[in-house]
C-alpha cells in the first residue's frame, strides 16, 4: 500500500532495480518462482516506510540514511527455518566420525583448539546442536585418551587442554538475538531427545533454556557472507540451507571463500538440497551412512 491506501506497484525496471540491489547486498536471488514474495516484502516495507513509490524507497536504500532499512529489508527476506539436529544422518558423521579423526589429528600436533562456524545460524539450534554433540564426542575422545592435566572441579563440559570456539552467523539481527537468547518452546524441541534435555537445558516454565556450559561455547555474530572478509582458521564449516537461496555464480564464489576460510583437510557442511557438484574442485566428497560432508582438498606440488 502507499501512504494514499492504493497497493503501491512495481514498473520492470523497478523490480529490476530492487532484484539487483538485494543480490549485490546479500547475494539471494530470487527467480521468477519467488518475485512474488520478494514483491509482497517490498510492499510491506515501502509502507512501512510511508513511502509512495519504489523508487523512492530504492533511492533510500541506497543513501547514507537507508542503511538501517536496508537491513531490515533484508531481514525481511530470508528465510529461517531451522531445527536441533537437523538432517540426523550428516550431524551422525559429524559427531561420530569427522570429530573423532580431527581429534585424533590435533593431539598428535599437540593443538588442542576446535574452531567451528555455522554459517547462516537463524536461531541457533544449528550453532547448539555442535556444541552439544562436540560436547559429547568431548568427553567420550578424553576417556578414551584422557590427557595428565588436572581436571578442575565442577568437572568442565570441555575437558581440558581443549577449547572449543563455536561461532554462529547470520545477517538477520532478529535471529541472532534469539539464538543469544536460546530459549526454545516445547514444538522447537520436538527433536530433542530426553538425554539432551535433561544434560544441557534447563526447564523455565514450558520453554527450554540452553545451559549457560553450553552458551558459552557459542558466539553469536554479524556476517554477511556476501563480503570477502568471512572468519577464518575454521576446522569445520556449517552452511546448511543458505546457498540454496544463492545462483550459481554467487555459489561458487562463496565455496571458493569457505575453501580459504577452512584449516587444511578442513570440513564443510551443506544442507541436504545442496551440493558442492560443478561448482568447485577444492573438496572431496566424504559420504558415510547418508551423510555427506565436503573436505578440504590439499594441492599437492
Ligand atoms: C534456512 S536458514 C538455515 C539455518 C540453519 N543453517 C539450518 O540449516 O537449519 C538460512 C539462514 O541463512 C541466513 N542468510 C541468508 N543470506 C545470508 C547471507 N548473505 N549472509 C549470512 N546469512 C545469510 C538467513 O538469515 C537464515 O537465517
């Protein structure tokens, strides 16, 4: 609608314009199957703005003052659904197998530090569900091969010498201040099972509230992964469901910088309905049991 009540409309070049913008910011592309939703969002945007015409609202997007808007507006257009443990198959080959060989790895090299990204977090059930599998491949790997050093008291969730840096993204606000939150309602916890509940959340009422043990090892931050400068020295990279909002040329590009942003023989994670396939040859295919991960391949000279 515009300020006189009349639903505002989009000329070609206008749509073109927006569609064009939106992709430069963030690199989500929306195709012919869903111009109609980017349409509905510019609408709601444009009156809450009391703007009377697109172009208009282009021009604020663009200026010096619009910047607070245009994060909104992108805010407006991602798409969040999220879940614990989501895609059960891939987070088992994490948890029991890629976390166990990048153990086993580092303390042969006396490197005691993990460092994990999920890219594209929404909420944090993502960001949650690795620290709570790390957390238990953890304690599991130091039974196994528990290392002289005092373990204090109250027993840490990360034995020591390790430490884990899970860092959660997103370019939503909105989502990352619910995932610093983590508060999470009986329906978000459909897929936890009893052993999580009762180990890493307390019960508030009738929600579920991440233990503070499990919090702390979970950074919530800004990052557009449109820009050149992502965060770097990760041993693993989560980012599910995000590129499939991306064409190819954004895809790739983006592959080519987790490439830099991964340690070496580092691991990538993509969402079940994506895949690394014609966009890159810097990973392997790692598939155990249905679930798929991508490494990081070294060039041999
Ligand atoms: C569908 S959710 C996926 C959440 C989680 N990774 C999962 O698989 O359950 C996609 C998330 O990617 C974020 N996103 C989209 N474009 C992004 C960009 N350019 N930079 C960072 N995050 C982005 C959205 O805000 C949204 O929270």
């Amino acid at each position: 609608m515009s300020t006189s009540g009349i639903p505002a409309q989009f000329t070609e070049a206008e749509l073109k314009l927006l569609q064009t913008l939106v992709y430069q910011e963030c690199g989500m592309h929306f195709d012919e199957r869903r111009t109609h939703f980017l349409q509905d969002r510019l609408q709601r945007r444009l009156k809450e703005c009391q703007l009377d015409s697109f172009y208009s609202y282009y021009r604020l997007l663009i200026s010096n003052e619009g910047k607070h808007e245009l994060a909104r507006l992108l805010e407006n257009l991602t798409v969040n659904e999220t879940s614990f443990f989501r895609n059960k198959a891939q987070m088992d080959l994490f948890h029991k197998y890629i976390l166990d060989e990048i153990l086993h790895h580092k303390q042969a090299r006396r490197d005691f530090s993990l460092r994990i990204w999920s890219a594209g977090c929404s909420t944090g059930q993502e960001p949650y569900t690795i620290a709570m599998l790390v957390a238990d491949a953890l304690a599991y790997y130091y039974l196994r091969n528990p290392f002289p050093c005092e373990m204090p008291s109250p027993k840490p969730l990360i034995p020591p010498p390790w430490k884990v840096e899970i860092l959660a993204s997103d370019i939503s606000y909105a989502v990352l201040r619910a995932g610093q939150e983590g508060i999470y309602t009986e329906a978000q916890m459909a897929s936890v099972d009893y052993s999580y509940r009762l180990r890493y959340f307390d019960k508030i009422g009738d929600r579920y509230a991440v233990k503070k043990a499990v919090k702390e090892l979970v950074h919530f931050d800004f990052h557009n992964l449109k820009t050149e400068y992502l965060p770097q020295r990760n041993d693993i990279i989560f980012c599910r469901n995000v590129m499939m909002y991306f064409d190819e040329a954004e895809q790739k590009r983006l592959t080519e910088k987790f490439a830099r942003c991964l340690n070496p023989q580092g691991y990538l994670f993509v969402g079940h309905a994506e895949s690394l396939l014609g966009l890159t040859d810097r990973f392997t295919m790692v598939h155990r049991n249905s679930g798929t991960a991508y490494q990081r391949m070294e060039v041999t000279v």
